[in-house]
C-alpha cells in the first residue's frame, strides 16, 4: 500500500510518499503524477516513509525524472538505507537527484 500527499509552494510541488512502491501501487503514483501542471517546476519527492520500491516503481521514478527534465527538475529527498540500496544497485543513484 502506498499513501500519497500533495502540498504545491508556488513552482514547487512536495509529494510525501509512505508505504511501497511496487507493482500494484505504481501506476497509482503514475496516476497522480502525470498530470501535473505546466506551471509545476520542481517535483520534490519526500521518500523518508518509503519502505520499498520495486522495478515497477523505478519505472514510474524515471518517467518522471525525464518529464521534468524538459521543464525543471525532480529530486528524491530522505531516502532511507534499504532505498538507498535499492538505487545504488540498480544504478538509479547516479540517474536520479537524491538528497539526503
């Protein structure tokens, strides 16, 4: 299960993501985040409660990496050990922007 929140600041939209991500909540997230407005410039992931992400869940990450890309940015902030690890093996660590 994975829960989603929203807060938008100006450009800037925060989505805080607790739970997991995998094959069945993806395209939940995918959902949510496709649409997102022209006027959103900075996509701010807050994964601090995110306990797994799966192969599913890196797709859906990168889509979103590469869409912000063409008119701002995405950062990943709060990634914990098992995260981490998960984007360091998979190489996903030096593709995405992670903050601490």
């Amino acid at each position: 299960m994975l829960n989603i929140k929203k807060e938008k600041e100006g450009e800037k939209l925060i989505v805080a993501l607790e739970g997991r991500l995998d094959t069945t909540s993806a395209p939940q997230l995918k959902d949510e985040l496709e649409p997102l407005s022209d006027d959103v410039k900075e996509l701010v992931l807050d994964i601090k409660y995110l306990d797994y992400v799966s192969s599913a869940g890196l797709r859906v990450l990168l889509s979103m990496h590469k869409s912000m890309g063409k008119r701002g940015r995405m950062v990943l902030r709060g990634a914990n050990e098992n995260v981490m690890e998960i984007f360091e093996v998979t190489g996903f660590a030096s593709i995405l922007n992670i903050e601490a």
